[in-house]
C-alpha cells in the first residue's frame, strides 16, 4: 500500500488511482528564461523519484508523467528585449539548459512535455466555454476567471477571500469586476507575442496554460498533481477553478502533491532575493549530478531543506560509501525495507538510512536505483566519467586528476582492467593516458603473455 499526503484533504492518505494501468500525473514545470537553482531542481527530483515509485508499484508502463514547458510568459518577453532577440531564442536556450541540468540529476525526461506556445487552440477553447457558462468576462481585450462565480474557490488553499486578494497581490485594474478575478488571456501590443482569438490578437496567462494542457494530453481528472508549496495559491487554486468550472465540476487531480522550500540556511532561496544556486555552478565545481541528487532527496520532500555545503558533503560521502558497498554488481531485487519507506509518503531519509545499512550488493543497488542512485560504475565514480560523443558515438573516459593522484586514487588493479577495456575497445589513446596516469604514481605497468603485471619504478 502507497501512502501519499494529499494538500487537499490535509492528511496522508492511500493512494489509489482511478486506473491503475494508467496513473496520471502532472507536474508543473519551468518558465523558462533563466537557469534552473537548486529550489527548481527538488520538484523535479522529488517527482522524478515519486514516478520511479509508481512505476515499481504499478508496472513499468502504468503512468503517464507530463510536466509542461511554460514558453511564453512577460518574464521571458523581459529577458528577450534586454537580450535583443526572439522569445523563442531565450526559451529554447534555458529549456536546452534545463534538460541537461535535470539529466545530470538524474531526472529523466517525463513522458508528456507540453509546450504552452503549442497548445494555443486549447486555451481559448476553454476560456470560451469559462465565458458561455458564465465563470469568466471579456473586459478591454481581456478575459478575466470571476472567481465570485464559484463558490468552492480557495478549497485547497483554505484561505479566507481578504487573505486570498492580499497574497495573490493581483492588480487592481478598472476592468475588473472582482479585485480577486484573474487573467486568462491578455491584449498584446504592437511587437510583442500573441496569438489571434475571439477577443484580439494577445497571449494566455499563466493559470490557463495548465488547465488546458492537463486536459488535452491526461484528461479532466488526473491522479496527481505536485509542485512547489508556493504554487498552491493562487496558481493551482486557479488552476483548480478553471478546470472545475469548465469540467462540471469534475475535480482536476485526486491527490495534491507539494514540495518545501529549499533555503540558504537562514531565507528562502530565490531569483528575486538574488541567493541562487545552481546545479550547473556546483557540477562545474566538480561535484557530481548524484552528490546533487541525494542532497535534495536528504531531507523528507514536504520539509523545507536547508542547503549547505554540509549537506553537499555528506551526500558525497554516502554515496563514496553506496558505491563501495555496491562494487560492480548487476542490480538485484529491491530491499523490502527501503520499498516500504518510500511507499509511506516517499520518506527518502528512512529510506536511505535503510539503504546505507544493507549488506547484499545486488539489492543496493536496485534499491538505490528506485531512488535514482548507482547509475554509474563503481570505477566511474571513483576515478571518472565516460562521457558519450554524440557526433561519433564514442565513449571517452576522462579522469578526474585529483581523485587519480590523492590518497583516495584508484587502486591499480582497476585502473589495469580499465585499461584492458580501453583496449578491447581498441582506444590505444586511452590505453596509453590511463598507463602514463600510472607512471606519474610511480607504477609501470608491464604486458606479458598473461595479461598485465605492476610494479613500482
Ligand atoms: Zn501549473
């Protein structure tokens, strides 16, 4: 049994999808104008490992996991008028980015990624049903949702309507009936993006893009929905009545599902508050895409997570322990242990106390595996990376230099069978790289008849 909390109801509930041979979940994802930080990441970590969950409860292919590419919003009009070029430049640069930066975490890519500038048709098809069944209005090119047009708005947020218009901090404009109304589509000027409809040339808001993008590619009621804590006022309160409202009242997802904060110790970690990591400056500092990933999962998702080089630290040093535990075994069959954790609200840090304290190298690593760790061999992690070519699809093997000449280098019996593979692969190059990084320790390698032997100079 799998036990989810659910931001709706308030309480950890099990989770029962509607039909379990094809479990919905979305999750909202990026705007894409700036690289990803470290608080972006743990929604796609955290989500990233719920799937990985779902699919070893269910099967392989029960879920369909669709997170959205916000591609058209003013922050990224911003960013491409400073810049001097097309939105389209700025959003498909930072959504390059973000893929690679997810990978590196080991996020992989959802199976539904839609893209907000290519669901248009889907948008204004909606708005128009919100504004015949009289949940939303036309004012001065644009739409506004009437949120005094149903009554179950703020359900999941449970905000008073005076606190509600205080956090949405929403503009008081003229052409607002209800200071809490909001924007489902706006006038585009001259220059700038938009998109003909019924009510003028113009562009979507933000709220809308989910509601309709869930609806064409998963259906009106989903299993899961999950974002950041900050989304679930107003963006998903809004999603929630704009979905609800166009569907009869049909919920839009049967479990909500929100991650905390990650902070910098003290405050809270945000572009606008400028104290931004991210995991394209920590991978250049050498740490590993795992080290970052174990890092985000160290704490219970649902916590705010303090990030600090401790932290960074000692994930590195379970995973340099994982590693060892686990050598270069094929994975096994999950530990019971460490499934159960997961299942009880993914509780990673029980999880990977039970994790660390397993003896069986098979089930290690299959356990890991369910938490996205040990994708790589023990030797890779220890001495380096293979890094694929894509042009000629070779791998080449880099050494990390420091790890190589410190007093945890790799010991030689490894590097000769490495060696060996370099040679195999008839990578006379490597070969030779990985026998000259011997002789800068002081060992020469000596080819016989019966394979390789060692000795000191
Ligand atoms: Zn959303």
């Amino acid at each position: 049994m799998m036990r989810l909390y659910d931001t709706m109801m308030r309480e950890k509930r099990e989770f029962v999808p509607a039909d379990p041979t094809r479990i919905t979940m979305y999750v909202c994802g990026p705007t894409v104008y700036g690289r990803a930080h470290i608080g972006n990441a743990r929604p796609a970590v955290v989500f990233d490992t719920l799937a990985r969950l779902i699919r070893h409860e269910f099967g392989a292919k029960s879920l369909i996991y669709a997170r959205n590419i916000t591609d058209v919003e003013d922050k990224i009009l911003a960013s491409a008028e400073k810049e001097g070029v097309e939105p389209s430049v700025i959003t498909e640069r930072y959504e390059r980015f973000y893929i690679e930066d997810m990978g590196a975490l080991g996020v992989q890519p959802p199976d539904l990624a839609p893209h907000a500038t290519q669901e248009i048709a889907e948008m204004v098809a909606m708005i128009e049903r919100l504004i015949e069944l009289g949940n939303a209005y036309e004012a001065e090119g644009h739409v506004l949702f009437s949120v005094p047009s149903d009554p179950d708005y703020g359900s999941l947020s449970k905000r008073d309507r005076e606190a509600m218009i205080a956090g949405a901090r929403v503009e008081v404009a003229p052409y607002k009936r209800d200071p809490a109304d909001f924007v489902l589509w706006k006038p585009s000027g001259e220059g700038v993006v938009g998109w003909d409809s019924p009510w003028g040339r113009g562009r979507p808001g933000w709220h809308i893009e989910c509601s309709a993008m869930i609806r064409a590619h998963l259906g009106e009621t989903i299993d899961i929905h999950g974002g950041g804590i900050d989304l679930i006022f107003p963006h998903h309160e809004n999603e929630i009545a704009q979905s609800r409202c166009a569907h009869d009242g049909a919920p839009l997802a049967r479990y909500w599902v929100h991650n905390g904060f990650v902070d910098m110790g003290s405050e809270k970690m945000s572009k606008s508050l400028g104290n931004i990591v991210t995991p394209a400056e920590l991978l250049e500092q050498g740490h590993r895409g795992e080290t970052l990933r174990l890092a985000l999962l160290s704490a219970h998702y649902r916590q705010p997570l303090s990030w600090t080089d401790e932290v960074v630290a000692q994930a590195k040093s379970t995973l340099d322990k994982l590693y060892r535990a686990a050598g270069d075994t094929e994975p096994g069959v999950p530990d019971e242990g460490v499934v159960e954790a997961l299942r009880d609200d993914l509780n990673t840090p029980l999880a990977l106390t039970r994790l660390i304290a397993l003896e069986d190298a098979a089930s290690v690593k299959a356990s890991a595996a369910l938490l996205g760790l040990l994708s790589s061999s023990h030797s890779e992690w220890f001495q380096g990376h293979y890094s694929l070519d894509a042009d000629t699809g070779r791998y080449t093997f880099t050494f990390n230099k420091a790890v190589l000449t410190g007093p945890d280098g790799p010991d030689v019996e490894t590097m000769i069978s490495l060696r060996n593979e370099a040679k195999r692969a008839r990578n006379f190059e490597e070969a030779d790289r990985i026998r000259d990084a011997l002789r800068v320790r002081g060992i020469v390698l000596e080819d016989g008849p019966s394979g390789t032997t060692w000795r000191k100079e």
